[in-house]
C-alpha cells in the first residue's frame, strides 16, 4: 500500500510559507539551504529565519548571496564541483554543529548542453550528483532522530526516468529532457534516502514547487516563455497557474517542518500536501510512478555512489 496520497493538510497552491510556518517555532533549530539566496530559495530562507531557525546558505557566489541575504550564514559551495562540495562539508563538520533541516532546492534548468567534473551532463551532476554527495558527507551532522531532508523536484520528472543507457547524455543531447532526468534523480534520491535512514528517525521527502517566474529560467528567452502563454509581449505573467516566490516555496517549508508529516517520509508532494500519483505527462500535477520507484531509487543510489565515490550507507545499503 502506498502512502502517496494526498493527507489534507489544509493549505492549498496559494498558501504561502508563512502560512504553514504559522504556530511552529523553529528557535534552536539549524537549518541549511542551497540556492537559498534567490527565488524560492530566498523566500525560503526568510521564512524559516523568521520563524526563529538559524539558517546556512551554501553559495555558488556568496557576495551575491551576502548581498541578498541579512544576518544569514553564507558558505561558498558549487555543487557542479566534488571538490568544492567536500571542502565545504569539512569546514562544515568541523564546527560539529548538528543540522535539522537540509533543503536542497539550488538548481539548473533547461541549460545549453555543459559538461562539468569528468565530463558529467551538468544538470543530472548539478541538481542531483553534487546535492548526493553534499548529504552524504554531511551525513554526521544530519544522523539525529527528527532531521528532514527536503529535495526540491519538479512536474519537470514527467519528461523523463532515468536514462540507463546514457545517463550522460553522451549523444542526442536535449535540454528538456536532461532536465526532467535530473528532477526524477532528485524525488528517487529523497525516496532511497528516507529507506536508509528512517530507522534512525531521519526522513526524507521531495517536491514539486509550482511554476514560478524566478532566475531558475535563465536559459528560456522570451519567445519561448511567450509560446508557452507564461507571459504576455511586455513580460508580464499571464499563466493564472503561476505561483509568487513566497507560495513556491511554501512547499518545500511545509515538508521541512510540518508535523501532519510525521511518520511519512519519501513521498513527493505539490501544493502543501502529498501529491497523488499520476499517468498524466502534461506536467500539471500528480507523480509519475517512475519517479517513486523504490527498485529505480536503489538502482539510482548505486550508481550516484559509484560516480560520487561517497556513501554513508555503504555498510548498510538495502
């Protein structure tokens, strides 16, 4: 029996993150966030600041960063680079500090083909390898009874499982397609995450934000946006479907911190509330059942462990 069904939490596609922050205290709790200086990522970090939690944001540019953020932590991280992914796990241990909630939202989509590392598709390696290999070696910090981890997926899955036989996009390169691969990694990695790792209390879950005009749409030009009806001639938004920053990120807070998920884990949600799941491939709403395949999860976990070369599970891989 699946637990991939809406549980009614009550919020809805326009609650907004201090809605279903509202009664929760996060005072003493350590929260980190990647990509948590623009867009979504912003608003989530001021959400959960405000709500009392102290808040860590990895950057790729951290004056950029420290220019949008106030009073906030700010450590310099590229996910696109395992190198620079250990050292800011090491300095981050180092200070033996425990982390509560890890959300990890920073991401690319819809890039021009890019090769990053020893020569991985940087959306797969960028949203899906670096965030990997950042968990599991932070994994001491993170292994307490009560910690989430939140993976920040996308409707984006419909458009793509896992390519087997090229993951990498060694030929045949298509940007979308790259994209809804690297989002389906992020939901099966917070799937085979929360297996590993409920037993010590630790869950795991992913989502989709909502379709919100941020810098995350760097590489569509106006044209394409226009096609798409998301905006008129002059830029503004049309699509009525479309969400503010402050409820994009109300999902990702909800499944950081809300109670009415305690016991659940691994389950990918949509608009405050576990989404259900779907054969539709409109990426409107719903979960395709290959992004919440445990046997896909484990199969993924394997070989993001083989190219990462990290694995905190190792001696207890299922």
């Amino acid at each position: 029996m699946t637990t991939q069904h809406k549980i009614g939490s009550g919020f809805g596609a326009r609650s907004t993150a201090d809605d279903v922050l509202a009664g929760i205290g996060l005072s003493g709790k350590l929260a980190l966030v990647t990509g948590g200086y623009s867009g979504i990522g912003l608003e989530t970090t001021r959400a959960l600041a405000k709500a009392g939690a102290e808040v860590i944001v990895p950057a790729r540019r951290p004056p950029a960063a420290r220019e949008a953020l106030d009073g906030v932590e700010v450590g310099e991280l590229d996910l696109g680079d395992l190198d620079s992914v250990r050292a800011f796990a090491e300095r981050f241990l180092a200070t033996e500090r425990k982390i509560d909630i890890l959300i990890a939202g920073a991401g690319i989509m819809a890039c021009p083909e890019t090769r990053v590392g020893p020569g991985w598709e940087a959306q797969f390696a960028t949203n899906h390898l670096g965030h990997f290999a950042l968990v599991n070696r932070l994994w001491p910090a993170l292994a307490h009874d009560g910690t989430r981890v939140v993976v920040v997926s996308s409707a984006g899955h419909q458009l793509s499982g896992i390519r087997w036989d090229d993951v990498q996009f060694t030929t045949g390169y298509d940007r979308f397609l790259a994209y809804g691969q690297a989002k389906t990694a992020n939901a099966l990695f917070a799937l085979h995450l929360d297996t590993l790792a409920k037993s010590i209390g630790v869950r795991a879950f992913s989502l989709h934000p909502g379709k919100i005009l941020t810098p995350l749409t760097r590489h569509l030009d106006t044209a394409e946006m226009i096609g798409n009806g998301w905006m008129d001639e002059h830029g503004t938004v049309i699509d009525p479907s479309f969400k503010t920053p402050e409820q994009g990120a109300a999902t990702q807070v909800w499944a950081a911190t809300s109670p009415q998920l305690a016991g659940l884990g691994g389950v990918y949600c949509e608009d405050c509330d576990v989404a259900e799941p779907t054969d539709r491939s409109d990426m409107v709403d719903g979960v395709r059942a290959h992004a919440t395949d445990p046997g896909e999860a484990a199969r993924l976990w394997t070989l993001s462990a083989e190219l990462t070369g990290v694995d905190a599970f190792a001696a207890k891989a299922v």
